[in-house]
C-alpha cells in the first residue's frame, strides 16, 4: 500500500496502531507482560512507556511504582552508523520508586530500597539502599535516612488525611495557606 519507510508509512502505521489498540480489550501491562515482561507482586505503573519491542529484558520486582516514566532496554544512537541497535537488560529490584519523567536506559541495574527522583535519568546501576536525582542521576543520600528525615518532618508539618477528590474547597484552601513555605503530607 505505501512503501515503508516514507512518511505516508508511518502515518498509516500509527493509525492502524490507534486503531488496533482501540479494539484491544486487553491492559497495556497484559499486553507487556505477554510479550515478555517479568514484574512481581504489587507492581504499579502509571502512563509509563516500558519498551514495547524489548520489554522481554526488562525485570522487576515487588512493591515496584513506576510514575509518567520511559524505560528503554535498547537504544537506536548507533543504528545509523552501524546498521545495528544497542540492547540491554534493565532490571529494577523490589520496594523501588520512580518518580514523574524519569527514564532507564538500557544495562541498567537499579537495587532495592531505591527512590528515583522526578525527571531524574538513569544510565548507570544504582546501588540498594539509595535516593537518586538528576541527569545523569547522583545519589544523594539513603533511603533510610531520606525516611527518617521525613518521619522527624511530619512532627511539625501539617498532615490532610482526606483524599484530594473528597478534600472539601475549605480543606483546599488551608492545604494551600498552609504550604505556602513549607512541605505537609497527605493521604
């Protein structure tokens, strides 16, 4: 019908793949998980692209929360020059959290008792017990002492124990008086 490879190609594919994925009755993560990936118990992810194409390299484990983030386990930097695509396993331990915008590169090991910053790019393994952030991702403490400074925290910070969607517009309005310089928890 169009030659691949042209723009009329791509654009056909995309919308035969919006169409496809349309009728598809089947979870974005039943869809991974018959192509290969190997996640353990309570395993969440929220609008994360796992690598479709290779998502068979990709392992994690329990207690894993993935937010908004992109894990690739290859990476196309070398395809022009040399007709071949960089692969690579990436494997996520247990009790791990990846913040807003992250993104995994490919033979990477992240540990367990990890905390992956929002926006924070990960390229190289990450020890257990750590607090990463940033591009490329440094750690900046452990994750013990990250929870203990924040259990010292909320001794003098506001704590809402109400959901966002049940807060009442006069509990907004205190959250928001109330954090104007400060940091509280909430449910």
């Amino acid at each position: 019908m169009y030659r691949k490879g042209t723009k009329m190609f791509k654009i056909f594919n995309k919308i035969k793949n919006k169409i496809y994925s349309m009728l598809n009755t089947k979870s974005h993560l039943e869809i991974l998980e018959e192509r290969g990936l190997v996640h353990g118990k309570n395993f969440n992810m929220y609008n994360t692209y796992i690598d479709y194409g290779h998502c068979f390299l990709v392992e994690i484990g329990d207690d894993v929360t993935i937010t908004n983030s992109t894990i690739l386990a290859h990476d196309a930097s070398t395809k022009m020059d040399l007709g071949k695509s960089k692969v690579g396993k990436v494997k996520i331990g247990s009790r791990v959290f990846i913040g807003h915008g992250s993104i995994i590169l490919c033979n990477t090991t992240i540990g367990s008792d990890v905390i992956i910053g929002a926006g924070t790019v990960v390229s190289k393994d990450i020890p257990d017990d750590s607090v990463v952030v940033g591009n490329p991702a440094r750690i900046i403490c452990t994750k013990s002492e990250y929870i203990n400074k924040h259990k010292n925290l909320m001794k003098e910070s506001p704590i809402y124990n109400t959901f966002w969607e049940d807060k009442s517009e006069k509990e907004k309005d205190t959250m928001k008086n109330e954090l104007e310089k400060k940091i509280g928890y909430d449910e």
